[in-house]
C-alpha cells in the first residue's frame, strides 16, 4: 500500500513545493485539481492522511475527500 503522511504545518510554509515534492509530481502550479486528477488515478490502494488539518486549506480538503470517493483505492483520513 501507498502512503502519503501530509503535515499541515509543513504545508502551509511552502504549499505548491511542498505537494509537488510529496506526490512527485513533474509540473505543479498550485491549482488543486491537478492534484484531484492525479489521485483519481491512482491503481493502487493508497492511504492519505492529513495532520494538523487546520493549517490547511478547506479547499484542499475537499479534493483529498472528492478523490477517495471517486477512487476507491484511495483512501483519505484527517488525524488530528
């Protein structure tokens, strides 16, 4: 299984850096659904999980949930 362990705090420093590094991604502008389209196509069970929910933004939020409910590979889950 794939992890993602995403650090509000670490986010909200450096937002685009820091999703472009964590999700490898080649090319990211800071547009969020770019990163709904790369996760919808994720073909292997993934595990996202979000601390520090707070400093993020709600925005994001609803692309990691939109994501798990259209793959159902994926899944999302905010530990606080």
């Amino acid at each position: 299984m794939t992890r993602f362990e995403i650090d509000g705090r670490e986010l909200e420093e450096n937002e685009d850096e820091y999703l472009k590094e964590l999700f490898d991604l080649p090319v990211y502008n800071g547009d969020y659904e770019d990163i709904y389209q790369y996760i919808i196509g994720f073909y292997s069970k993934t595990l996202i999980t979000l601390h520090n929910s707070q400093n993020v933004d709600p925005d994001l939020i609803d692309v990691f949930k939109r994501a798990s409910e259209y793959n159902s590979l994926v899944k999302f889950v905010i530990e606080d």
